[in-house]
C-alpha cells in the first residue's frame, strides 16, 4: 500500500471552520491537535507521550476530534498493527 498527498483525507473546513470547530472542544482536544500540528502523524502512545497527557484522556480527545472530522486516521507503516493519526486541515 503506498501513500501519496491524494491518499491524505483534504479537510471539509477552511482554516476559519477549522479553528472555530476547535475553540468547541475540550481542552485536551486542543493540545492534542496543537501537537499534531507540529509534528503529525503520530500514534496514540507517540501523543500521550508528547502531550504528558494520560493514554485515556489522549483516546477521549482522539475521539472528539475525530467526530468533529477534524483528525483523521491511517495504519502505520513502521507496524500495521498501530495507527497513527495527523489533522485533516
């Protein structure tokens, strides 16, 4: 499976929606998003480590940010058994 720029999900919102989308979720949503801003795609593990947030807070904010359509995910390369996830903006 090979990745190219057209295999990366485009966001739905400009940089306005995306920003106000995100000034509605929680505070964990928001560091986990700024540290996917800065140095995406990560894992689950990868992000709690980075964030010094809990695996469980990490997975609470993944999920709302995923309902918002505002992070996406794919499988790893390095190991199909992790995902790793980067933001759809």
């Amino acid at each position: 499976m090979s990745t190219s720029t057209e295999d990366i999900a485009v966001s739905p919102f400009s940089e306005d929606e995306f920003r106000e989308q995100l000034r509605e979720l929680p505070p964990s949503a928001k560091l986990v998003a700024k540290v996917l801003e800065d140095e995406a795609p990560l894992s689950q593990g990868q992000l709690a480590e980075t964030s010094l947030l809990p695996d469980r807070t990490v997975r609470y904010a993944l999920n709302r940010l995923e309902e918002s359509e505002l992070v996406d995910s794919r499988y790893s390369f390095t190991d199909a058994r992790k995902q790793v996830y980067f933001l759809t903006a």
